[in-house]
C-alpha cells in the first residue's frame, strides 16, 4: 500500500543545516542567472544599471524577463508549496493538484471563461478558474471519501475520474467556440510563460501569495495532520475543518497561478519530492523548502526552454522531460515501500 512511509523514506538523511539554508538562496541564484541569459545577453554586472537608462536592454529587462520570471517563480513556489502540503495533510506522496483535478478544474474554468467573454476580460478568468477548481476538489473528495477516510487508492482513482471529466469538457468547449478563441485556448492550455506581461504577475499574485502564506501559517497544523486523524484529534485539533482549509489554500494558490500560466506539468509533484530527499518530511521545514526548490526548478525549466533551441519549446514539455525521469529514480530508491 502506498503509504506516507514512501515520502518519508526521501528525508532519512533529514537534510543537514546546509540543504536548508542553501535552499532559501537558491531561487535568488537561478533568478539572476534567469535575467542574465538569453538570445540577447545581459551582464549580471551591469543589471542594476539597466534600470535606469533608456536603453534597448531596460527594455529587455523590464518587459520581457522580469514579469516572465517573477511569474514562474510565483508559479514554481505555488505548486512546491501546494504539493507538499497536500501530501503531507492528506498522506498521500501521490497527490498532487493535477492528480486531485485541481488544475483540470481550474483550466477548465479559465477556458470557458475565454469561450464566453473572449481573453480580454481577463478580470473573469481568474474567478472562474478558482470556482471550478473548487468544484473538482469538492468532487475529487466526495468520491474518494469511503466510511469517513481516504485511502492513497481512492483518492488516486477520484482524481483520475474528475481530471478526465473536465478534460473532457475542456475539449467540448475547444471545439463548440470560434475558430480565434480555439486558438487561444489550445495555445494557454499547453502552458506558456512567454506571453507574461506585468498585467499577468499583478492578476495572480495577489491571491497566489495570500494561498502560500495561509500555508506556511499552518504548517504546525499540517505536521499534525500528517500524525493520522486519531493522533490529530487527541491533541485537540479538528481534523476535518483543518484538512479542508488547507485544501482550500492550496486550490486557490494553484488556481490563480494557473489562470494566467496555463497547464505546465509535474511541479507541484516533483518539488516536494526533491526536498524530502534534502531535508525530509517534517512539514515545518518541508514547505518552505519546497517552495524555494519549485521556484528554482521553474526558473531553470522556462530558462533551458527559451535557450536550448532556435526557437522557444513550451516550458510544460521541459518540466515533464525534466520531472518523469527524476521522480522515476527518487520512486526507485524508495521502492521497498510500495509493498
């Protein structure tokens, strides 16, 4: 049965005070690292100065990288952050908001928003996408929830069910709406960051930032919950209420991230699993730590997508090349678990 043993497995070293320092600068690395490399090269000596001269590289910097990076930071630290509290809560190193059909909720949702109103008013999309997101984990639970518990199966299985449901609907709405709009749709389902502009940061910040600290906040009560309910309860917390909110915060971190970024895979399963093989399971260390490593994977994902070839591949395709294999060998070392 696959059990909470597997994720604890990766953190039996349990990260010495090296991995949990060096993590928080990492993500500072890759971003200047980020900014510096490209088509057209910017010296990471002369960065600061660029801001302040009307030059073609301030223009480079300012409209093209900045908002690009800070976008996939905002989007790697949600699905790190996500990812990690979700397993640990639900005790699950298998779910994920793609497996629990958040992220097909939530795209659905963004999706018929464009089909109805068109990409301009992008005021609704977000709304939508959150609503829906909502709607699929609510379905998701209902399904897998047997004699009041989730078993790791159940909970897999739902999700399944629900992803396919509103992938499902997501390709109903593809093809019923207007030639334009299709385009539109097809091209942020596959996950895009080269279109970000500042206007997008501002959209899915707000509530982005709001779901990673409500996570963090509870990140004592989530190292209660990864006890077992009958643990949790003895020492006076309400299982239930607290499992539920965070859910909820982590549906609308990844709901607003994805609103604005599209599909881009594997994030939110593979960042927690790469920390717990760095500092281990305890949530009060594993979420912010896995915040740090899903922002870095996304900085360097989106930079090995826009320099590897001639021309810029999807940042969701490096993440699944880079995400599959990696968490195939960290699966492996833990195998004897699956029993």
């Amino acid at each position: 049965m696959v059990s909470m043993k597997f994720a604890q497995s990766f953190g039996k070293s349990s990260g010495s005070l090296k991995y949990k320092f060096g993590l928080l600068f990492l993500p500072l690395l890759f971003f200047i690292i980020y900014l510096s490399v490209g088509r057209y090269h910017l010296s990471i000596v002369e960065l600061p100065s660029s801001l302040f001269e009307e030059t073609i590289e301030r223009s480079v910097l300012l409209n093209i990288r900045l908002p690009r990076a800070i976008e996939a930071m905002l989007f790697g630290a949600c699905m790190g952050v996500s990812g990690a509290a979700l397993q640990t809560t639900l005790r699950n190193p298998l779910v994920s908001p793609y497996i629990l059909g958040i992220s097909s909720g939530a795209a659905f949702g963004a999706s018929l928003s464009i089909a109805l109103f068109g990409a301009g008013y992008f005021f609704l999309t977000q709304p939508s996408a959150i609503l829906f997101a909502l709607i699929a984990i609510f379905l998701t639970l209902s399904m897998a929830k047997f004699r009041g518990q989730f078993s790791p199966i159940s909970l897999i299985l739902a999700g399944i069910i629900v992803s396919a449901l509103f992938s499902g609907l997501l390709s109903l709405v593809q093809i019923l709406v207007e030639p334009e709009k299709t385009q539109t749709i097809v091209a942020w389902v596959i996950g895009r960051l080269h279109t970000i502009t500042w206007g997008d940061v501002f959209t899915s910040a707000p509530l982005a930032i709001f779901g990673i600290f409500g996570l963090l906040i509870l990140r004592w009560r989530i190292f209660l919950l990864s006890m077992g309910d009958e643990e949790a309860k003895a020492l006076g917390v309400d299982v239930e209420r607290e499992g539920m909110l965070v859910i909820l915060l982590a549906s609308i971190a990844t709901a607003s991230v994805i609103s604005v970024t599209g599909i881009i895979g594997w994030v939110c399963l593979i960042s927690p699993h790469m920390t717990r093989f760095l500092v281990g399971s305890n949530p009060k260390i594993l979420l912010p730590s896995s915040l740090s490593v899903g922002a870095s994977f996304m900085l360097l994902a989106d930079l090995i997508s826009r320099t590897l070839w001639t021309f810029e591949i999807p940042v969701g395709i490096i993440t699944t090349l880079i995400g599959a294999p990696v968490f195939l060998y960290l699966m492996r070392r833990a195998m004897y678990e699956w029993s």
